[in-house]
C-alpha cells in the first residue's frame, strides 16, 4: 500500500506562484508506474492537471495548465512536485495526487489510479 499526504497549498493572488509536494509512503514509488496531479473546484469534477511517469520522466499536462505548470519528482525522496507559476482565480480547488500501479496510457482518467492523497486547498484571489 502507499500513502499520499500532498502540502504546499494556500492562499495567493493572481499571478503568484505556489509549489506542491507530494510525499509518499509505505511501499512508495516502487509501487506505481505513474504519478498525478488533479483538482476538483466546488460543484465540479475532478480534473486532470499533470502526469509523470516515475521511469523516464515523460510528462502529461492539461491544455489549461501547460505552460504554467510543471510536475517532477525525486524519487530518492519519494516525492513528487508541482510548480505553478502564473496562477489565475480559476485554478482554484482542491489539489490531489494519485498514484497508478499500471501505466494504461489513459493518464488522464481518475480511475487509473489506485492511490490517492487527502488533497491540498489552492485558492487564487483576483
């Protein structure tokens, strides 16, 4: 089993920048194959931000985060980040990570993944 505690969330204003972190344990990244990011804002679903697979590092990201944001990890660390710079009043939400077991080229989709944090709060003031 892994567990997923993300950090780094809060409150800023538009065009600021925050870096999330998501730190795993239990049997870590040597248990996924790729790691996520979503959010979900009131009343909405829960979207796809970005994706990282752990071997190669190839990234993934959603058309309205590209060019802002940027997912990495260390994986001697077992943590995974999200930088976002230029932050705009509708990226805010509650941000999660996710851990998939098997990569299934559906990066995109929440039922890929198998693990899941509790989730950070992102507010961005206009």
């Amino acid at each position: 089993q892994v567990q997923l505690v993300e950090s780094g969330g809060g409150l800023v204003q538009a065009g600021a920048s925050l870096r999330l972190s998501c730190a795993a344990s239990g049997r870590t990244f040597s248990s996924t194959t790729t790691m996520g990011w979503f959010r979900q804002a009131p009343g909405k679903e829960r979207e796809f931000v970005a994706a990282i697979r752990l071997s190669g590092g190839r990234t993934y990201y959603a058309d309205s985060v590209k060019g802002r944001f940027t997912i990495s990890r260390d994986n001697a660390k077992n943590t995974m980040y999200l930088q976002m710079n230029s932050l705009k009043p509708e990226d805010t939400a509650v941000y999660y990570c996710a851990g998939a077991r098997v990569y299934s080229g559906n990066y995109d989709y929440t039922n890929q993944y198998n693990y899941w944090g509790q989730g950070t709060q992102v507010t961005v003031s206009s």
